[in-house]
C-alpha cells in the first residue's frame, strides 16, 4: 500500500473541519451527484462504493433504491458524519488511489467531486476498474479547468499569489477513460451570490480553501477582501462563480 502524502493529510484535515456543516453549503455537490445518478439509471440489489461519500448524502440515495453500500471517505471525521447520519451499514477510511478492498469485491463505483484531489487521475479509474466487477458501472463526476474562473480573474487583479488549485482540462480529464468503454460529457454550472462573503463561506463550508502546496490562501485580511470585491464582475448585481463539470461512466467488462 502506498504511503498517504502529506498533501492528503491536509486533504482530510480541511475536509474533516468542514464535516459538521458541509450539507448547509453542498448545493453544487448535490446537484452534480444527482445528476451523475441519473447518467447511470436506478439499481436494486447492488453492492456500491461511494468513494468520496462526504456525508453520506449519495451513499443513503443508493442505498434507498435498496443497495448495499459501502461508504469510502479519506477524512476521518467525514466518515463520522455519515455515520451519525445513519448512511448506510459499512463505512470505510481509505484513499481512491489505492482502494482498501479486493479485486472484483463491488457493482458499482460511485464518485461525485472526489477524484480532482487524486494525484493521478488514471490510477483512480483503474482502481475503481479493479474493484467492479463484470458487467458494475463505474460512475465519476470531477472538475475541470475553468471552474472558478470568476475568482481566479478577481485574484488576479488583487496580486499575483497562488490563491486556488489548477484543475485537469477536460480533455486530460477525457483522455483518462479512453482505455475503457464510457460515456464522457460536460456542463457548464453557475452559481451567483449576493455578497463576496456568501461565497467564501460556502467555499470555505465544503473544505474547497485546501491549496494543494499547502500554502494559506490569504483571504484574512480585510483591505484584501475589499480588493477582491472590487475586482469581481458582477451580473446583474450578484457574483457568478461557474464550475465546468466532467462526468464519465465506465462499463466494466
């Protein structure tokens, strides 16, 4: 088993803060694991990892459709959450790259918005590859280069620090499910806000302040703040922030 970096570490730690009041701000988690759902149709009788399950919100969906579901989180206290949330029966710490279970062990692989914190992409789909069995689907939805934009030009205009993690294009993120048989597709979300402050909280509520290098994002100090308002372009009085959504759903052969 490979060693957890460091970077996970902190990975788990920013998300496991945010585990108590992640369901308050996880409008956009719920509405692309709904949709991811919908790519792969209504299951019964299926054994399911939800791998990233957060709180629980998708693994308690599959598992009323009448699933036996086994919740995968790398945060400890995430894995608390769904559990207080009666999620479901199994629950499971580990690392989508390196997957604590057997080889052909489950139907399905579920993961909404976990894979853009893998240090490889393609070594998680073929860990996910590696525990479906013939015939599962495995279903994943990530981000791509583009979302955030809005706040990646503020930033810009404010300073020239590193304030947010680069994402895969989605030709890159594309290019991973070419070995397999899938269906690929993207979508365009944007969300508007009526204040600056709105918005770094729900960042902040659903752990996405984490920087990969580990390097703070400065987002205390208040004439900073003022600048980063200022430099926002606004529609219709509100701050949109858009998100370019990948979903890939991999049939197991």
């Amino acid at each position: 088993m490979l060693p957890v970096t460091s970077h996970k570490q902190r990975i788990a730690r920013t998300f496991g803060r945010a585990a108590a009041n992640y369901d308050q701000h996880a409008g956009l988690q719920r509405a692309s694991g709904q949709h991811l759902m919908a790519l792969v149709g209504p299951r019964s009788g299926w054994t399911v990892l939800d791998a990233g399950c957060g709180t629980g919100w998708f693994s308690r969906s599959w598992r009323a459709q009448g699933n036996q579901v086994v919740a995968l989180d790398l945060a400890p206290d995430m894995l608390a959450q769904a559990r207080s949330n009666d999620s479901t029966c199994a629950y499971l710490a580990g690392d989508i790259e390196q997957l604590p279970l057997g080889e052909a062990s489950v139907d399905m692989c579920f993961s909404n918005l976990a894979v853009q914190w893998c240090d490889d992409l393609p070594r998680a789909l073929a860990e996910f590859y590696r525990v479906t069995r013939p015939g599962g689907v495995i279903a994943v939805s990530t981000l791509a280069d583009g979302s955030l934009m809005e706040l990646r030009q503020a930033w810009s205009k404010v300073d020239q620090g590193v304030h947010l993690n680069r994402f895969l294009t989605s030709m890159a993120i594309a290019q991973a499910f070419v070995p397999y048989r899938h269906h690929f597709s993207a979508a365009r979300l944007t969300l508007e806000y009526p204040q600056l402050s709105a918005l770094l909280h729900e960042l902040k509520g659903v752990g996405a302040g984490h920087l990969r290098d580990g390097r703070a994002p400065g987002l205390t100090s208040r004439s900073c703040l003022q600048r980063l308002d200022a430099a926002w372009t606004r529609h219709q009085g509100k701050l949109p922030l858009s998100y370019q959504l990948n979903y890939g759903v991999i049939y197991r052969e």
